[in-house]
C-alpha cells in the first residue's frame, strides 16, 4: 500500500468520524443523578403480593434531544427506584424483566413508564430553566384486567447554569424531578384502598 493510499484512507477515516459526531452519534452519555431512594410511608408496607415488571422501555429510556450536545440516560435509575418503590410498598415483590411480563406468576403485575422528559433548552438569557419528568404506573390483574392507574409528575425550576456544568446540572434537575415523581407514586399506592383489595393474600 502506497503513502499516498495510506493517507487517503486515514483522511476519509477522519472525515467519517467528522461526520458521525456532527449527526450526533459521538454525544457524551450522563447517567441521571439519582441515588436509591428510601421510601418510607407510615401506612406501608401494603400485606399484599405483586409482580413488578420493569420494561425494557423504563430501563432504556433516555432524554434524548435532537442536535444537543449531550444525553441524559434515564432509565437504569429509574428502573433501580422503581423496584426499591415496590418493595417498600408490599411485603411481597417479583421481580421480571422479561417481555411480555406476567409469565412468573398469577399476581396482579405493577408496571411502571417514563411518559414525558422534558427540559428547557439551554440559554444563558433566560431566567429560570424548567425541567420535568412525568411517569404513568398501573396495576392489573393476571387476566390484564385493570385494577389502578396514576399519572404523577416532578418539575423542577433553577436558574441557568454555567456553559461547562450543562450536562452536570440537567443530570442533576432530572434527578430531581423524578424523585418528586417516584414519592408521589408511592405515596398514592400506599394509601389505595383498590389495590389493597386486589393484592391481598
């Protein structure tokens, strides 16, 4: 292979990889800043039985922004305080994250989504940044019949942050607002009447 080829390979090497990142696929990944969260209620843990499925649709879930220069991945987190929630509102919990969920056992199976991710685009003239996060939760029997459904919601509001914290503080707000979420969730499961009919033992 002559030099001359060889560096006519290495330019359209380099010039490929120009244009992957320029079509976004070089983004950096940030995982939401999230720690396990300790759910605790007075009227839990349910004397009840479930089956929980954690998605592959929750566990993947990302915001995922067209042309931004960053992702935040969203569902590793949530699908690890999903399953922290559960346990914390039944004395007893299995865990599937097989598709379709259901297979494991004949309780009523909890499943749980991301349904929105939303964040404010980036600007240093706004006042205030807004980011959001709304998730759906359900409960159904083995038979796939409804037994309960909520809709819940975190939001947060800051001030902009700097250029070089961007990625760090929307990791931050996601966290944030999925906390709201996830509390909000638990504390209206805890406190159903419906599903603690539905999964007694």
């Amino acid at each position: 292979m002559s030099k001359r080829f060889r560096r006519a390979w290495s330019f359209a090497i380099a010039l490929t990889a120009v244009v992957v990142a320029a079509a976004g696929c070089g983004r950096t990944v940030t995982a939401v800043d999230l720690d396990p969260i300790l759910f605790a209620h007075e009227d839990a843990p349910i004397p009840g039985a479930i089956e929980l499925c954690l998605t592959r649709e929750l566990r993947m879930r990302q915001w995922n922004v067209r042309n931004h220069p960053y992702v935040i991945e969203l569902g590793d987190r949530a699908a690890l305080n999903v399953e922290r929630l559960a346990k914390a509102a039944f004395e007893s919990v299995v865990v599937s994250f097989e598709e379709p969920c259901g297979q494991a056992t004949d309780r009523p199976r909890l499943t749980a989504r991301i349904l929105a991710a939303n964040r404010d685009a980036d600007s240093i003239w706004s006042r205030s940044q807004e980011t959001t996060i709304t998730m759906d939760f359900e409960l159904v029997s083995d038979d796939g019949a409804p037994i309960w459904s909520t809709r819940t919601r975190g939001a947060i509001s800051k001030a902009p942050s700097g250029l070089t914290r961007r990625k760090i503080r929307a990791a931050e707000d996601f966290g944030e607002a999925m906390q709201e979420a996830l509390d909000a969730a638990f504390v209206e499961i805890v406190q159903s009447q419906e599903i603690r009919r539905a999964t007694a033992r």
